[in-house]
C-alpha cells in the first residue's frame, strides 16, 4: 500500500517524473553504450518500461470512474473532493 499522501495525482506527476528519466536514460545509452546488441537490448527495457509506465499514467487518469486506482497492483486512495458520491463507503 502506497502512503497516505501518495494520491492519484501525485502519482500521475510522480509516473510522468520518472517517465523524463527513462527518456534520459535511453539517451545515455544511445550516446554511451558501443556494442550494438547491448543497446538494442537497454533500449528495449526501457522502452518497455516508459511503455508500462504511460499505462499506469493512464489507467489513474480512469480510475475515479471506475472508484478502484491501483498502480501495479498497488491500491491508492482517491483524494476527497475528486471522490464522486457512488463510490464514497459509508
């Protein structure tokens, strides 16, 4: 379970944080890496992994809709006031 104040739109900040970073890295590799396989290899993980992490943004994005936001498998608590009255828990 993430912390309280890891909320949804923290989290979509926080995933589009560490999405600049995977860019980042994926330049490092283009400019440092040598041997062609390596870097073939690096860039796939990584763009697999700015991939997943556009998904996650994504489906937080839905979540207030659908009342559940979980980011890998991980619950996150909808803030209040974004909360709509069908999926308060009374």
């Amino acid at each position: 379970m993430f912390p309280d104040w890891l909320t949804a739109d923290r989290l979509q900040w926080v995933i589009l944080g560490a999405l600049a970073i995977n860019l980042v890295a994926m330049w490092l590799v283009a400019k440092l890496v040598r041997k062609a396989i390596t870097k073939f290899l690096l860039f796939v993980l990584l763009a697999g992994l700015g991939l997943s992490l556009w998904i996650q943004r994504e489906d937080l994005q839905d979540c207030v809709d659908t009342c559940e936001c979980t980011l890998y498998g991980q619950d996150v608590e909808i803030p209040e006031n974004r909360r709509p009255d069908r999926c308060t828990s009374d």
